[in-house]
C-alpha cells in the first residue's frame, strides 16, 4: 500500500513550439514538487517559455508546490515568457490568493485562455513602431 494518499501524476504536451502545457494531478507538495521542478527544467532547456500549469486536479498544494510556480514564474521572465496557472482547485486558490502569488502569476480558468493571453502578449523591452 502506498503512503501517498494523491501521487503526483504530470503529463506535458506542447500547444504552441514555444509554449508547455503541464497537466498536473495528485498532492503538490514536498514528496512531489521536484518531479514537478524537473519537467519544468526539461521543457526550459528544449526551448519553451511559456508555461501553462493545469492544476484543476490538484486537490492540495502546500508552499514546496508555490515555491515551483515562483521560480518557474522568475526564470521565464528573464526569457519574455509567461507562467498561467489554469483551473486551481478552491484549496489551491486559497493558498494562491493568502500568499499573494496570485497577483504576480496569472490565474485563468482554462488553457484556451492561457493561449489567447499568449497570443495578445507584447515584450515589455521591445519599442513599437
């Protein structure tokens, strides 16, 4: 019998060449959020940045699961990426909101949204003409 009452599951598919999108189920917590960490690193050294983080089937995430989003949230913006948290469960949310991360990483209710915010996003450093 397992001692992890919700193991970790992510699937990682690519809905633009530039762009991951990391369905995640299970616990995001301290036992979990290095594999977390490590497909974020993988997708990051094949050339992605942005990020799209499904967390609608993610029943509990403690501060090792938003310490993964900040730093991923970090590393994206020295590369003109973006991090969108799709979908949070309401006990995500809560930690989201209580910890002030949701004002910093964006929140949407799905990937279409996410994409469509993707696609009407401008680099803050380049000077229109």
């Amino acid at each position: 019998m397992s001692v992890a009452q919700n193991p970790l599951s992510i699937k990682v598919t690519l809905p633009r060449e530039d762009a991951a999108l990391l369905t995640i189920g299970g616990d995001l917590d301290i036992d979990t959020a290095t594999e977390l960490q490590h497909h974020v690193a993988n997708q990051l050294h094949h050339g992605r940045r942005h990020f799209l983080l499904d967390v609608s089937s993610v029943p509990f995430m403690d501060s090792s699961g938003m310490n993964i989003i900040l730093r991923v949230y970090q590393e994206v913006r020295e590369i003109s990426g973006g991090v969108y948290v799709i979908s949070p469960t309401p006990a995500v949310r809560r930690i989201l909101d209580l910890t002030g991360v949701s004002l910093t990483v964006r929140t949407t209710e799905s990937v279409e949204e996410a994409l469509a915010s993707l696609g009407s996003e401008k680099p803050e450093d380049t000077p229109s003409e």
